[in-house]
C-alpha cells in the first residue's frame, strides 16, 4: 500500500478564490474545485478542460490538495499518487462559498 509522504507540507491556508482562479481570471467554467494544502491556490480538477489544479502541482511542485466539494472529504498526492481521507472536513479555512459556477 502506497503511503503519502508529503503530509508535513500542509499549511494553514485560505482559499486564493471562490472558484477555479485560474477559470475566474478567463472567464471560462470548471466541473469540481481542487484546494493546494500548501498555499491555497484553487485550482479546477482533471474533469474540467483546464485542469487547473494539476497545472499548479506541475508549475510548483506543491504535492496535496484537497476536494473543495459538498460531501467530499479526501486529499490527493500528486507525487506518491495516493488518495487519503481525512475523515476531519477541509483542512484549509476561512470564507468559501463552494457554489462553483
């Protein structure tokens, strides 16, 4: 079983927006919003035809994020690919709306 080896560089962030940054600044959509556990980017996942959170791991190697989605409590580690559950809600605070677009 593959174990996650990058828990220590969670950090106490804030979402950058209240959708898809990235999306917001071009105005184009998203499908499900992704949270960098590192400095809060929030980023579209791989179903969106941005892929906006994988582009921020690939252009600052910041390996977590987690599922910014209603009912979705996990995380995903770009570099040992591994899903984990928290099973203790966002590990990230401050406003969100989550109503996507």
């Amino acid at each position: 079983m593959t174990k996650c080896t990058h828990l220590d560089t969670i950090e106490a962030v804030a979402p950058s927006a209240d959708g898809c940054e990235d999306c917001l600044k071009t105005g184009d959509t998203w499908v499900h919003l992704r949270v960098c556990l590192e400095c809060g980017h929030v980023g579209c996942c791989d179903s969106s035809k941005n892929k906006h959170a994988t582009k921020h791991h690939h252009a600052t190697g910041h390996p977590l994020v987690q599922s910014a989605e209603p009912g979705e409590d996990w995380l995903w580690c770009y570099v040992d690919r591994v899903m984990l559950e928290p099973s203790s809600g966002p590990l990230w605070s401050g406003p969100w709306r989550k109503d996507g677009r």
